[in-house]
C-alpha cells in the first residue's frame, strides 16, 4: 500500500527528541546525525528514504528503523 508520512510532524518529533540536526525542505526531510559522525538520513514523503556517511547495509537499515519504524 503507498506510504504517505507527515514529514513536518516527523521534523518536529525529532527536534524534540534532540536526535540531531533537523532540515526540511518542500521535498525532503533530512536529519544528520550527530553519532556516529557523518551520518545523514533523508526521508521523502513517499518512506523512501537515504541514509549516506555509511557503506554498510545493515547500518542504513538500522538507522531507518530507529527514525522511521513507528512512523
């Protein structure tokens, strides 16, 4: 079924949470991770997302579930 998320209630959970630095644009939601260093996650309204500042999969994957699993 398509995914359709609220990116500016995403955004506002989390800078509430303080995960790191919140970026929003009229296309994409970006966080940058402050740990581990250089770790982004871009997320578009659709739940595609990218995850850059690793080459491991199970990283990236990881990073998603954290800041996407609950969505």
């Amino acid at each position: 079924e398509p995914v359709v998320l609220d990116l500016d209630r995403l955004a506002n959970r989390w800078s509430a949470q303080g995960a790191g630095q919140v970026e929003r644009t009229p296309y994409l939601l970006r966080l940058r991770l402050p740990e581990p260093d250089g770790i982004a996650l871009a997320v578009f309204p659709d739940g595609r997302a990218l995850v850059t500042g690793t080459e491991e999969p199970a990283v990236a994957r990881r990073i998603y579930a954290s800041f996407l699993g609950d969505s």
